[in-house]
C-alpha cells in the first residue's frame, strides 16, 4: 500500500502533501497537510516490533485524552484520528502499522533542554499530566510493550546479550560493562521496592523526555506527546526519565561527552516536578527521587549497550558505534548525578 493510499483513507483526499520529520527512535513520523481543507495532521508508521499491538496504544491514548477532558487541563491534547471507515490503525502489506493524529500548529521542539526555566516548565507540564490522569482507570490501563519498565527482565536481557555478543564489540564495550557491572546494585534496589510493595501503582508517561513536549515561540510547553509507553507502573520512572533527559547539556548520542549533567537544572527539574505531585506522592517515592534518577539514568545506560551488543536492532542507529556512544554519553551524566549526590 503507497503512503498516498494511507493517508488518503484517514483524510477522504489524494491532495496531501506528505513531509517526514525526524523526532523520536522508534517510530516513523510525517507531516500530512490536506491541501483541500489546509488542515495538518500526523501520520506515524508505528514500529511494531517494538509495539506489537498498536490497538493497544490507541486504546491507552483514547482513555488518557478522555480522563484529561473530564478536568481543568491547561495543555493541548493530541486526538487520534480514524480513517473514514472509522478504524484507528491501518495495516499494510509489508506488516506495517499506522495511525493518524491531530496537529498542534506553531510548535517546536527540542532535542536537549535549553535553559533553566524551560526546564521548570517542562518538569511542570508533565508533573501537571500526571496529576490529571491519576489514578482512575488504572486497570483499564494495558501494558503497551511487555516489560518495558521490568529491571529484572532488562538486566536478564543484557546478559544474554553479553553471552552472544562478538568479541570485537565486547572489547569496544569493555570499560561501559565495567561500570554496569559496579553499579548494578542501583536496579537492584529498584527491583527490591517493587517486590516489597514499597513503590505505589500510578498511570505514568513511560517517556516523558524532552523531545516528547511541544513547546510555543517563547519555550513554553503547549503539549505532553507520544502516549505510546503509558502504563501503570511507579511515578518514580517518569521523574527518573524526565531528569535523565533534561539534565544533559549535551545531545544523547554525544560519545565524547564529559561533565554533561547540569545540577541546577536537575534541582529545578525536581522542582517543577514537585509542583503539582508533591502531596500526592507516598514517603517512599518522596525520598526516592534522587535514587530514581540514577537508576533510570543506569537502566537506559544498559539498554543502549544491550542493543549494540546485540548488532543494533532496537533504536535507529546511523552508524556502527552509535548505541555505544548513546551507553558513553548516559553513563558520564550518570556519573555527574552520582557526584553531585556525593554518592560516589
Ligand atoms: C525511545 O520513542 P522515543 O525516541 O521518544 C524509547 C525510550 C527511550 C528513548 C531514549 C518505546 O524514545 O524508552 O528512553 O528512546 N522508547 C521506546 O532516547 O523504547
């Protein structure tokens, strides 16, 4: 099926331009104008081995927009739009998955955060979604990628990739698994809370870093995106992850990174953050936030070598080393989190 076709059932119209745009690691995006109506869209090739039940995303997405409608959300929500025959995702001959969304207009988006206050407003904005989706329709909530946020399973699955890994990436990898080796009690504790009951249930992001908010003109957030990764897991992801990701001076795949982790902005970021959540949140992940950030920072660390261990078969590499240069680049901000928390 051509790109026109798809586009052409969600729209009713052949008089589309259609324009790629490079965003996230995972999926395909494009922009859609219908030259007709002048209305934008997003269309997304949804990357179904990584998202095997693209129903299920939409479903999540769906609940999400109409548990923030039912209350005072000050941001844009992004609608899912179904084709004319009313269906959500259309599949094509070669097993691809796609999906139509609405457009946000005048947006931008950033790929490392620029300044402190729009730190502060990005840590806020997505402390603000998680207070308004919180928690009714927790069991309505379905995993949208088995194990995505499982330590056990993501340590279990960078052993194996240790076990098959050729020898020459094993030796280009050698000082980053000796690290992952020292710190591998950080998931560890992780894995422990979760088993002792310690660290709550709550609808979370699952991705919440800075590519997935849209901002106007003047860096003020407009939209928390990309629903994809919501599920019910512990709050103490989402700040990990927004930390991992604001907190970088440097771009995420930037190998030869050194003193790349911003403490004032991880101090604003916790912050923002706090705003909405702060009476939400239990003891526990109160006094977890810092720890939470190291983990999280840890867990993409290994994700990143898993996969270039394993010949790069999950994010969109552009050359050979690149996961590897992501692994260097996570573990130098891990590093300057740990001294900054003078655990180190
Ligand atoms: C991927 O889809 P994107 O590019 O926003 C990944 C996240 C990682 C992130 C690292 C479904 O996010 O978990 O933190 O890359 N998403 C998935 O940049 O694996």
């Amino acid at each position: 099926m051509e790109l026109k076709q798809i586009v052409t059932g969600f729209t009713g119209t052949e008089n589309c331009s259609i324009t790629p745009i490079t965003n996230g690691l995972i999926n395909t995006t494009y922009l859609v104008e219908n030259k007709d109506s002048e209305e934008k869209f997003i269309l997304q090739r949804i990357n179904t081995q990584v998202f095997q039940f693209p129903e299920i995303i939409t479903r999540n997405h769906i609940l999400i927009n109409e548990m923030l409608a039912g209350r005072d959300y000050p941001l844009q929500p992004v609608i899912p739009k179904p084709t004319l025959a009313g269906n959500f995702i259309v599949k094509d001959e070669e097993g691809g998955s796609w999906r139509m969304l609405s457009f946000i207009e005048d947006t931008r988006t950033f790929f490392k955060i620029p300044d402190i206050k729009t730190a502060y407003e990005s840590a806020k904005a997505v402390g603000c979604f998680l207070n308004m989706i919180n928690p009714e329709h927790l069991p309505d909530i379905q995993p949208p990628i088995p194990d995505f946020i499982n330590f056990e399973k993501r340590i279990l699955d960078y052993q194996a990739s240790l076990r098959y890994a050729n020898e020459d990436l094993l030796k280009n990898a050698g000082p980053q698994i000796e690290m992952m080796d020292k710190l591998l009690f950080l998931p560890q504790k992780w894995i422990e809370m979760e088993k002792n009951g310690l660290l709550p249930k709550r609808i979370i992001h699952g991705d919440p870093n800075v590519r997935n908010i849209l901002f106007d003109e003047n860096s003020r957030p407009l939209a928390v995106i990309d629903l994809d990764t919501v599920t019910v897991s512990t709050i103490l992801y989402d700040f990990g992850d927004m930390a991992r990701s604001y907190t970088n001076t440097l771009d995420e795949d930037d190998g030869n990174a050194e003193n790349n982790f911003n403490p004032q902005i991880y101090r604003t970021v916790k912050d923002g953050f706090l705003l909405y959540l702060k009476d939400k949140l239990t003891f526990e992940e109160l006094e977890n936030l810092d720890y939470a950030a190291q983990t999280v920072i840890y867990i993409q660390a290994i994700r990143f070598l898993t996969d270039y261990l394993n010949g790069n078969t999950y994010y969109a590499t552009k050359y050979a080393n690149h996961n590897l240069d992501r692994t260097r680049n996570q573990l130098e901000l891990l590093k300057g989190l740990r001294e900054y928390l003078r655990v180190d």
